[in-house]
C-alpha cells in the first residue's frame, strides 16, 4: 500500500474515533462544564468563550477591511484562532498553531526553520503572504518571509490570529498577495496580574514565559519575557539525512559533514504600555526584543559549521483619538531593527525599517463609512560577508529605500440585507514599479436575521521583488551553482482573484463557512535556469510566466462554554504555465483536512485534539526533494488547580509519527527527518 494512503487511513479512523468519543461524553460535559451564563463581553479572556451567536454580535475581526466587522460579514473569507484554541494546543510555535488553519500551508525543515503560506507558495525568500502583529509590518525586508524564531511574541501573549484568505493588498499594501497572518496581542489591561508558564518535552526542550500586567489610574502596562531551548535533531532521536543531488555528493562532502545540528537557544521579550489621556485620547507604545543562536543549515551544497546569530528589536509609538463628531482616526510609528550576523557562513546583514502611519474612520452618511490612511516607509540595509562558503554579494549596498502608498476603504448598506465595500490603495517605492491594489465585494443576507449570507468579492494585489531578488549574485560549488545579476529590471508579480463565500448559522451554536476561489498570477518572480554543456548551472532571477489556482475552502463548527468541534477541508489546484516553471516557493497542497475538538469537562479537567491530514506538495522546478503527504494528530488534557490559578497539562504531539519525513526548503540539495511523536507536560501559575 502507498506510505501516503495508509497515513491518511490512519488520520481518518482517528478522526472518526475522536467524533465517537466527543460524541458518547458530550452530555456529561454539558452537565458539568463551565456555566455559559457567567460571561463578561467586555473581558477578552470571556470573549473567546461565547457561543458563536454571541461571537457573531461582536466586532472582533479587523484585518479585512482595517477596520471592525461582524464575524461572517467581512469583505473577505477569515479564519480566526483564538487564545483558547491556541492555550489548549499546547504549542509553543506560531506556525505549528497555524497549520490547523483551513487553507493554510505549513512545512517544517528543520526544528526552527518553517515556511508558511496562505494558499500555499511559501519559502523563506518568498513574501506573497504578509504577516504582521497587531497590524504592523512583520516579514523580513532583506529576504522576504519572517523567521518565526525571532519574532519577539509569547504564545500566551496572542489573543487571537486572523488569516486573511486571497489578496489583501488594497488594505495592507504590497506582498499580501495570496493572504494575511495578523497575530493581535492581548492589552495589559486585560491580563492583570502574574503569569508564568513552562513546557518541558521528553527530549529535554524547554518553554518558559513570565509575564507581569498592572493598572494604576491612567496607566497600563504588560511585560513579558521568555526563554526557549530546542535540541538538534540528532539528540531527539532524528536527523537521518537525504541528499536530492546524488551526484553532487562528492563536491559537497555529503554524506560525512552533515550533521543535523538544527538546535535553537531563544531569549523573548516584549512589552506594551497604554496611557488614557482623556475620555477621547488613547496614547501606546512598546518594545520587543528577540536574540536567538541556531544550528547550521546547507544552503546550494554548502554545509556552514558555526551558528546562526540574529537579533530583532521592534518597537512602536501609538496615539488613538475619538473626535467630537465620532471619527476615529490614529497615527502611529513603528520600526524593525534586525541583525542577522551569521559566523562563518554566507552573509551577515543588517536592516533598519522604519514606517509612519494613520488612518481615520468616519461615517459619511445614515449606514456608510468611511476609512482613509496611508502610510510611508523607509528601509536601510547594509551586508557584510562570511569568510567562507559562497562568494554572495548583494550588488550596490548599503541600500536605502522609500516605499508607500495611500488607501481608501469604502462600506455602504445599500440595504438592510445588502452591503457593498470597496477598497482601493496606490502604492510607490523609489526602487520598483508603481502598482495599485484593489478589493471589490457585495455581501448579501439571504434572509432578515442575516443568519446566512453570500459574498461575492474580486481582488488585486502585487508582490513586489524584495532587495535580495534584485541585487543578489553567489557562486558556490566550485562556480558550478551561479546565481547572476539581474539582467533588466524587474517588474511587480500581479494576482487576481474571484470568490464566492457562504455563512450560514443553522441553530445558535452550529455554524458552516464556504469560499470558492479562482486566482491568477502574472509576472511571477521566479528564476530561469540554464546549464552550460561544461555541467554550470546558471541562474538569473526574473519575471516569468503565470499561473493558475483554483480552490475551495470550507469550515464546519460546533462551539458553546462547554466545548468546541470544528471540520474543515480545502482543495487547492495550483498550475504553472510551464513545466517545471521556477516560482521560487512550494505550491500548496491539493487536499487539506482537519479536525479540532475541545471539551470542558468536570472538576476543571478540559481535553483538546487537533488533527490535520496534507496531501503530497506537487513538484515544481524549484524542488529537488520531494514534499511528502503527511498526517498529525495532537492531543493534550488538561487540569485546573488552586480555584483557577493554576494548570497542570501533559500532551503528545504528532501522535501518529515517531519521526516528520524530510521535507526541503528552496536552494537546498539536502533535508534531514525531525522528531514526530513528542510527549510534554506543562505548568501555569497565575497570581
């Protein structure tokens, strides 16, 4: 039988043995849970344990549209995982938490290294889905994607995470061009008090975060500090290697020197202070900082021994203020300080990316709003060089660049049951094309209550080429891999997408959520790849042809105080104009499916799972190893002590695989399998 069908055999009768089990104790969990009557809407920790009826009647989601709506009224399909989905899984990684997200591609390649992609083309250098925290600007300006191992967030810290699904580019600008990750921080005032939490797993990692709010008069403050220890692969019982270039083996010394040293040592901190100046006038402001050692990764044959070093330090300044009229409106600054200074090995660099915003909301007339903003952004970076490995250079640095753009959100109620919205931006950057984005949808409720409702949206964004697509040139292997300076400048990559959604509330607790979408890429940033006949490789970025994905993403839930259950499944057909077309990033999976169920039991005991099945990543002409289907099953149970001050957890992660199949990011020759199974405990202490 086929490895990948007998897995998700497995994933199935699991599913289908986890239903039974929710199924046959649910009544005694209605009897004994939590009382669905002692909810506060104004406290956020109650907030995310309402019934999706009252979920409905708050305006939670803002990453759509900038701007709060309704759950199930936003101009775009958004899923939202919230502080109690994330407590309860038990992760401690952002992009684990992510991948039990309908519609949302989620790879790991070695134990701190991922690429995540809304609707799949990811990678670490590939920026079409942009992430930010708390609205701010969160990828890498130099690379493209973040690394998730510094960004300076606590999981305990996270409210909740909106995934904006399709292009965002009209609200959020260039790069949100197949989607938006916006992870929203909890505020100091609504997690007063003390907090420590450690996660200890059976391999010896470690998870500690400590955290301390208060509120006196006019201020509030949270700080928040945490330190995390993963080993390599090879101590956690993994890290067999696989080589994709056979005959290269010789040249990069494989199979002798490579080791899996894929450890990460992390030092978090983050904080936040809020200052009521009046009734009408907010003011806010934070810093965060990370500072993380990592093992060494092969990068084009190339296996550096010594570490990777980076620090990240990012910081805001906020003013909130309600005018006497009722518009609302903000101004703030924010900046990303980075140095990654890598030893031994390709690059070092350093970035300094500053950006000014505001935005006013306003109500035109009787049922129409409006929302005005833009923003200005300012990047300097500069490189230096590793003394061995690849001769990389980034051609004409230090860089100093200016981006922007300006944006127009416009909601009208046409009628009771038909809201319009269109969105519209027009961005500049002194390095790269013009361009503008647009989103354009109609939401229409089939009947008086709204209880069920259509939207029909089309949409355009851009990706526009980040400074290591335009300006970096390396040769590695002797000069048999060559990476060449860009011929003629590049243009931005342009998508276009059309949707029909579908939000329906059966009874008070049961919900279904439907998208169907069409988009389509031109003028992908990719590379075109040459081979002389003395066996060099050359490779020269460029815009090259399009492609086309056609999906479909849908989501079931079930969730009251006593508990949650949650069915979800996407199917995402992506399909290149040529083949073995070099898009620089992994398509998504056709077929996506999941599971969570979380039950409130007696006596504060609470049990969750999480399950997902991925189906195998379809080859493209960037890939030189295979991406495997794969199937995870996450299971965690937990017991409240101490009248609700403390919490004592064990759990077991990818219950179904002692070891994750080798999985290769882009550029790399070579993969290493990571630990699968992994059983952890977890205390929490609040006081």
């Amino acid at each position: 039988m086929n490895i990948g069908k007998k897995q998700s055999k497995r994933f199935w009768v699991f599913s289908l043995i986890l239903l039974c089990l929710i199924s046959c104790i649910s009544s005694q969990a209605i009897a004994g849970g939590k009382d669905p009557n002692n909810k506060d809407p104004n406290n956020k920790e109650d907030l995310f344990k309402m019934s999706l009826e009252e979920l409905m009647e708050v305006p939670v989601i803002t990453s759509a549209s900038r701007q709060p709506q309704k759950m199930g009224q936003s101009s775009a399909f958004v899923s939202v995982i919230t502080a109690e989905d994330i407590h309860y899984s038990g992760l401690t990684s952002i992009p684990e938490i992510l991948q039990f997200t309908p519609g949302v591609d989620v790879r790991k390649f070695d134990r701190r290294r991922y690429g995540v992609g809304v609707r799949g083309l990811f990678s670490r250098t590939s920026d079409r889905t942009l992430v930010l925290v708390n609205g701010r600007y969160a990828n890498d300006s130099v690379f493209g994607s973040p690394d998730w191992a510094a960004l300076p967030v606590l999981i305990e810290d996270i409210e909740r995470i909106e995934v904006v699904h399709g292009p965002s580019g009209a609200s959020w600008g260039a790069n949100a061009a197949t989607g938006v990750i916006n992870i929203i921080t909890k505020k100091p005032k609504d997690v007063l008090g003390g907090f420590a939490s450690t996660t200890i797993s059976q391999f010896g990692d470690s998870y500690t975060h400590l955290r301390m709010a208060e509120k006196k008069d006019a201020w509030s403050w949270r700080v928040s500090a945490g330190y995390e220890d993963l080993k390599d692969s090879d101590q956690a019982g993994a890290g067999k290697y696989r080589s994709g270039q056979p005959s290269l083996n010789g040249l990069m010394g494989f199979p002798d020197s490579f080791a899996a040293n894929d450890f990460m040592r992390s030092w978090r901190f983050d904080s936040e202070a809020e200052y009521q100046v009046s009734e009408e006038t907010k003011l806010s402001f934070g810093v965060g900082h990370s500072n993380f050692e990592a093992g060494s990764s092969e990068l084009v044959g190339y296996l550096p021994q010594r570490d990777d070093m980076t620090s990240l330090t990012r910081a805001f300044m906020r003013i909130d203020h309600i005018f006497d009229n009722g518009t609302t409106g903000y101004l703030q600054w924010y900046g990303n300080f980075l140095r990654s200074h890598w030893q031994n090995t390709v690059e070092k660099y350093t970035s300094y990316d500053n950006h000014l915003e505001g935005q006013l909301n306003f109500t035109l007339a009787d049922r129409h709003n409006i929302s005005i903003g833009g923003d200005v952004s300012w990047l300097q970076a500069a490189m230096a060089y590793g003394d061995n490995g690849p001769n990389c250079n980034f051609i004409g640095e230090p860089f100093s660049e200016l981006s922007g753009g300006l944006f127009l959100i416009d909601s009208f109620e046409v009628t009771d049951r038909l809201t319009l919205e269109g969105q519209i931006r027009s961005d500049f950057h002194s390095e790269n094309d013009r361009d503008w984005s647009t989103r354009l949808s109609a939401i229409y409720a089939l009947d008086e209550a709204k209880k069920h409702t259509l939207r029909f949206s089309v949409a355009r964004a851009f990706r526009a080429p980040n400074l290591m697509v335009r300006t970096m040139t390396k040769s590695t292997l002797f000069g048999l891999m060559n990476v060449l300076p860009v011929e003629e400048r590049l243009h931005n990559e342009n998508i276009w997408s059309f949707e029909t959604g579908y939000t329906g509330k059966f009874t008070k607790n049961l919900t279904f959520n439907a998208n169907v979408y069409y988009q389509r890429f031109e003028g992908m940033l990719g590379t075109i790849n040459e081979t002389t006949a003395f066996g060099v490789t050359n490779s020269t970025f460029k815009n090259i042809d399009g492609a086309t994905n056609v999906g479909f993403e849908s989501e079931l839930a079930l969730a009251d105080s006593r508990g949650k259950l949650s069915v979800w499944y996407a199917y995402d057909h992506f399909e290149t104009d040529q083949h073995n077309q070099c898009v620089r990033a992994l398509g998504p999976a056709t077929h996506k499916a999941g599971l969570t169920g979380r039950l409130f039991l007696p006596d504060g005991w609470t049990f969750n799972a999480n399950c997902v099945a991925n189906s195998a990543i379809r080859p493209t002409g960037d890939t030189v190893i295979s991406n495997p289907s794969f199937d995870r099953v996450d299971l965690t149970i937990s017991k409240e002590f101490g009248k609700g001050s403390g919490e004592f957890m064990i759990g077991v992660s990818d219950v179904l695989n002692k070891t994750n199949k080798v999985i290769a990011e882009m550029g790399e020759f070579t993969a290493h399998e990571t630990p699968g199974r992994t059983f952890f405990v977890r205390v929490q202490m609040k006081f």
